[in-house]
C-alpha cells in the first residue's frame, strides 16, 4: 500500500479534504494526554474535527502497556467508530495504529502482538499526524506494545497508515531534551536500517537521505531551533520510518529496550548510549561474524558507504561524531551517571541478546563484545 503523505507548515489543512474524502461517521481520535493542547494541535485542527462526531482516548502512558491498549479497543467498538486519527508521539501512533487493525478483527490483542494472526484480514483507515520528529513510526506496518515489562512488536502490512500529514508547526514547542531524544533515534534508525541484512537499495536511500537530514540540523533543532531545522528533523524522521519499515532496526535497539523498561531511559537516548560503537564493532566484519548473505565484499563496501554518509574516513571518527553530537545536545553517554548500577550491566547485556534484533546486524555480536561495550559507556 501506498501511502499519501502530505508535508510542510499549514499541512493540516489537508485534514479538511481527506475527511470530505473518508466522511467517517465517528472518528476515534487518539492523542497524549497533555501534548495535543499543548503542540498547538488542537486549537489548529478543531474547526476541522468539531464538523465530525469523535471520541477521544489518551487514557495510556509512554511505552503503552496491553491493558491500555485493550481499552482503547474496547472504547471504539463501544462507540462503534469507523475511522482512526493519531495525534502525538510515537506511543500514541503506536496505539492509534494497533487500535486499526485490532478493533475489527476477531482476534485477542495479545494472540496478535505476538504474531498469531487470523486471516483474512480487516482494518479501519487511519491517519496518523506527528508531533515529535524521531519515531518515524508513521510510516512503518509495526507497533510497539509492552506485555507486562517486555517490549513486543505487533506486525502486519494492514498496520501501515494511509494518510500521514508532517506539519512541523507541532513540533515548534517541543521541549529541548525531547527535541533531542527523538532526534537521535530517528538518526540512529537510518543507521541501523542501512547496515541491516534486510537492507535494500530503497531503504538505504531512506536511510541516507535521514542521515544527511539529521546531521545537518539536529544540534540547531535542539540548541536554537528555528522553523528550517524543524521542518528537516520532521522528515528525517520520516525517511528513517520509511527505511526501518522495510530493514528494521537491530543492535543498538535490541540493547535499548531494557534501558528503557527497567531504567527509564527514553528510548532515543537508550538507542543513541550504543549506536556510536557499534559502527565500530559492525566495522570488524569477516567471514567468521558475517550474518549478511550477500557477502563480504558487499558488507564492506556497505560500511564504506555509511561511513562516506557520516562524514568519517575511520569507524572511530563516526563514532566520535555521533558522541560529540549527543554531547552538544545535551545527552549523557555514560549509563553510570543516568542511575544505573554496575551490578545491572549483565541484566542489560542477557536482555540484549534475547531480541531477535540481533539477527538483523550484519555480524554476529558475541556476548563478550557486548559486555566490553557495556562497560565502556558505564
């Protein structure tokens, strides 16, 4: 399915005609509790929705947990709503977009999230409008829910969205640590879909055109935004959502997920503490570490193009470019100093290596290597 991805200040706009065009009888507008007033998203869109009978549902927290999902669910079926808009982050797209596909099939949501689907398969249109500028999850089939403290991704292509506005007006407000949060998980999934085994020559286009975006705009994003860098980081996001959607992520997010459920790490900044020296561990590649079975020489010319993309002539320079970028944005690279104990380190590491993410590095990732590097940014 093809998306229509409308983008640019006054974007919103196209909310009028996409609406005419649907004419949905009640929409389920899924939002944050507090960002959609305040982005400004609500005082721009409700001359638009107040002509349409909605619900709306925000009652979930960031990494949305089963149970909250279930009651967005239920909510829309009690409502008996035919069309879904998303308003927010990446937890609420990740609702918006599950609510989709999970309201209109006979199907328990957690049989679901864990890949036992029925089919066929049926789903309810949706539209997704971001408020931060790094998901990028709208514009991938996946959605990531929480059973319990374990972090799950629903699947299925229905789960894509057909409509996606960008309007980096929303973002304007976004505080500074959020600004770079996001910002660095949209850079480091551009990374890691690049150097995925599931890569293909569009998706490393994604990957590279988010890469170019991020580098060049996210320290003037998050130290002195102005409407340019915003608009930019917005569609880096993006393309970096377009480029997982088709490679996925791997590494640096198989080890971010404890991070974040156990420690409370944002994700950006979880996803962002590792990156930086995997690009040089997944530089030591050889035929004894390969998972890519498109071979040697195209893992390494692949290193070689992601390493001209960064602006490095070594591994360890893009590594260092990644660490000072995170240094002037304000975020720390040492787990020791965001409340992490030593004694944690090898519950960090197990959880690592028990994603299937790992599969899509283009080397193996032995568990010792994980530990060296664990120690290293404690």
């Amino acid at each position: 399915m093809r998306q229509k991805i409308y983008s640019g200040y006054d974007s919103y706009k196209k909310l009028k005609g996409i609406l005419k065009e649907i004419f949905p009888e009640r929409i389920c507008l899924v939002t944050g509790k507090q960002s959609f007033v305040n982005c400004g998203a609500k005082n721009s869109l409700s001359k638009i929705l107040n002509k349409y009978d909605y619900i709306q549902y925000s009652d979930f927290e960031v990494n949305p947990k089963l149970i909250q999902l279930k009651r967005g669910i239920a909510l829309f079926k009690k409502q008996k709503c035919d069309f879904v808009i998303g308003i927010g982050g990446g937890s609420v797209i990740d609702v918006a977009k599950s609510i989709s596909v999970l309201a209109c099939n006979d199907v328990k949501p957690e049989e679901a999230i864990k890949g036992n689907w029925p089919v066929p398969l049926k789903k309810i249109k949706t539209l997704i409008i971001p408020t931060t500028a790094g998901s990028g999850s709208e514009s991938t089939h996946f959605s990531t829910i929480y059973i319990n403290k374990t972090k799950y991704s629903l699947s299925n292509n229905l789960i894509l969205p057909e409509y996606v506005i960008l309007d980096p007006a929303f973002t304007l407000s976004l505080p500074r640590y959020i600004t770079a949060c996001t910002g660095m998980d949209a850079l480091c999934q551009a990374i890691e879909s690049f150097w995925s085994v599931k890569s293909t020559s569009l998706s490393r286009q994604y990957s590279k055109k988010a890469i170019e975006l991020s580098l060049k705009n996210i320290v003037k994003a998050v130290t002195k935004p102005d409407r340019n860098s915003r608009k930019n980081m917005l569609l880096a996001s993006n393309y970096a959502g377009r480029a997982i959607n088709i490679a996925m992520t791997n590494v640096a997010h198989a080890l971010s997920y404890s991070m974040t459920s156990d420690f409370k790490i944002p994700h950006g900044h979880a996803v962002s503490l590792t990156l930086p020296y995997f690009i040089e561990l997944n530089s030591n590649i050889s035929p004894l570490n390969i998972q890519d079975k498109r071979g040697i020489i195209f893992a390494k010319n692949k290193t070689t193009e992601l390493l001209e993309s960064l602006g490095a002539l070594l591994a360890k320079d893009a590594k260092n470019k990644i660490l000072n970028i995170m240094r002037k944005i304000g975020l720390e690279t040492k787990l020791s100093k965001l409340h992490v104990r030593k004694m944690d380190l090898k519950v960090l590491v197990k959880n690592g290596e028990n994603q299937g993410k790992m599969k899509n590095n283009p080397r193996t990732i032995s568990t010792s290597e994980l530990d060296n590097l664990i120690k290293t940014i404690y």
